[in-house]
C-alpha cells in the first residue's frame, strides 16, 4: 500500500472534519496545519518506536487513514494539540469527526501518555478526566468512568487512574476510585470498581471478586529504544 505523505493526510483529515461537523466553519489552513505538522511528526516519532507493521515499517513509523486505530490516534492529537493551543472550535470539529468514523467517545482534553493503542476500539468510552500512562491500549467496548454518581456534585465524581503499559481487551470496564498500576492486562469483560489492581498482573472478574494472576511479560516489550 502506497503510503501518503504528511500533507496528503493533512487535506484528507480537513476533508472528513469539514464533511462531519454539523455546523458551519471556517476553517483557515494557516492557523491549523502547523499544529497538524508537529502532531503528525510526533506520532510518526513514537510509532517508530512500536514493534508491529501496522504502526512501522521497519524503518520509520506509519500513519495510514485507512486503519481506523490510525484515525483516531491522528484525530485525538491534533484536536488535543488544537485546544492546547486556544483554538477550541477546530477541536471540536475534530473530535465530532474522531466520533463519527471511530465509534468511541475520547474528548480532546483527555491526557493519554505516549504510544496510545486504540485497537479496534469500536464502542469504547474513555474518561477525560483519567490521566493515562505510556502504551495503553484499549481493545472494543472498553469503558472508564465515575461510579455511584446519582444525587452527587460531578466536582465530586471520583475516577480511575490508569498507569504505564496498562491493556483493557475488550468489554473490559474501570469504575470508580481504581488505581491500575503499571504492566496489567485487564481481561475480557472484567469490571473493576473501587479497586487498586498491583503492578505487574492479570485482572478478570467482577469487583468484588476479582481474580488476579501475575504477569510475567512486560507489555513494554512492544516498544523498541525508548
């Protein structure tokens, strides 16, 4: 597959927003494309840096819209580098777009840490307001967010923390006051609530009764010279 260049996918990613958001814009080339210029080459850094042929070649690292785990990680850090630069309108538009054509719901002001993985994370919905380690990766239906927050002030709402090298497979769910420390795989369709999950494991189950099994690969074994 013939690969496009950084301003191939600059026009292609200004097509989708363009065709997306619902309200008029006006869009300025001039204000947007360096900040798209430096978020590109930043993921083209860090994907350099991962062991898989989706996301290098070998040699340098890849951006190809046409995978949808590829728009999504193009689509939240330009719209996260956009409201980082006081330019909110654009990342709105560019977040309804990651929304459409992604299926998940991942707001521009979430804080997700290098070598984020979204994989095939059709469904998933990741709180904004959980700062995210280096490498997680989140598979289908993943779900994190506050728990029993009926009657209670959203100030109040507590969240998960989600450390380094953290994977959630699919249907997997973070509620609540939970911690995850750092190299855990979450498994399929587990549910975590109010929990402290230790580094260095393997979590399945539904809280209270959780099931743990230690791990031992490091999930940092994907990256390569960081």
């Amino acid at each position: 597959m013939i690969m496009k260049t950084r301003e191939e996918n600059f026009f292609a990613i200004r097509q989708c927003v363009l065709t997306d958001y619902p309200y008029p814009i006006d869009w300025e080339d001039r204000e947007v494309q360096g900040i798209f210029n430096a978020t590109y080459d930043d993921i083209i850094e860090q994907h350099s840096h991962i062991c898989n042929r989706y996301y290098n070649d070998g040699n340098t690292g890849l951006i190809n819209l046409n995978f949808l785990d590829h728009y999504v990680i193009l689509a939240y850090r330009f719209a996260n580098a956009l409201w980082k630069n006081n330019l909110p309108i654009y990342a709105e538009a560019v977040y309804f777009s990651l929304r459409i054509r992604g299926s998940l719901d991942l707001f521009y002001t979430t804080d997700i840490d290098k070598f984020f993985m979204p994989t095939h994370s059709l469904g998933a919905v990741i709180d904004s307001h959980v700062k995210y380690g280096k490498l997680f990766k989140v598979y289908n239906g993943c779900h994190l967010g506050p728990y029993n927050i009926v009657g209670v002030d959203p100030k109040e709402w507590k969240h998960p923390k989600v450390g380094d090298y953290v994977t959630m497979l699919g249907g997997s769910k973070l509620f609540g006051e939970t911690t995850v420390g750092n190299n855990v795989i979450i498994s399929v369709n587990t549910v975590v609530v109010n929990e402290e999950i230790p580094d260095n494991c393997i979590v399945s189950g539904i809280s209270p009764n959780l099931v743990f099994q230690r791990l031992n690969v490091s999930n940092s074994s994907l990256l390569t010279n960081v």
